[in-house]
C-alpha cells in the first residue's frame, strides 16, 4: 500500500511516544510526562505524519501563524524507515501548507546538522533558550 501523508491527523499519546522511542528523539522529549506529551500534541496548530497502514513512522508538530513563521517542534521518523525521503516529504507537505512568505524554523539536534544543511536550510547562530526553571532578570 506504500507511506500515507496526513495533514492534521489525531495522533494518540501512545502512538507518539512510540515513534519517539524509534526515532532518536525520546532522548530530548519528556516521554515519561503525558501530561506534557498531551498539550503538545492538542497545541500544535498544524501537525503532517506519515503512516505505514496504521502505524505512525513519522510526523512533523508545528506552531505557526501560517504568514510570517512556522516552528517545526519535531521532526521524527522511525528508525526503520529513515532514509527513504520520509522526513523531507513531511518537510515539504509542511512548507505547502503554508503562505508563500511563511519561513520554516527549527532547532535541530546537533547530530542533524548536516541533514538540515543539505536539504536547504541556513544555519542562524541567533537562537536563544530560557528554560521554564530560569526566571527572566
């Protein structure tokens, strides 16, 4: 039957976390807090996954203003079928979806630099971080 690409697709808490434990991610996501896992699911404004009959291989969780910025929060596929244009076809279903001057950010593991490089990205040294236990002085 071939890889089947959905545009905001439900998506249960297990089948997430279970791509996530396949896909490298789970090591940067708080798997063990569904609560959280939850909220980012039901907040995400656009989400693009990529299904094997009914199982989740991929997905690509954004929040955007569809005009002006879209961040892409995650960006996993399963182990098992990387390589394959999995990833960059959840990439461009995202970009399609939307305006034409929409720019697409992320912040990429470090492992995944050269992927996003290759692909077309641009690399910007201006992110910053505050981390919901650090207070703004």
């Amino acid at each position: 039957m071939g890889i089947t690409y959905k545009k905001n697709h439900t998506v249960s808490v297990e089948q997430f976390i279970a791509l996530l434990k396949h896909s490298n991610l789970a090591q940067r996501r708080p798997i063990d807090d569904l609560v959280c896992l939850q909220g980012m699911l039901d907040h995400a404004n656009l989400t693009i996954t990529a299904w094997d009959a009914d199982k989740l291989i991929g997905i690509a969780r954004c929040v955007t203003d569809f005009h002006y910025a879209c961040y892409l929060s995650d960006l996993a596929v399963d182990e098992t079928y990387q390589k394959q244009g999995i990833g960059k076809q959840l990439q461009i279903d995202v970009q399609n979806s939307l305006n034409e001057k929409c720019k697409l950010i992320l912040i990429s593991a470090p492992s995944a630099n050269a992927y996003y490089e290759h692909i077309g990205f641009t690399r910007n040294e201006r992110c910053w971080v505050l981390q919901r236990n650090e207070s703004i002085e």
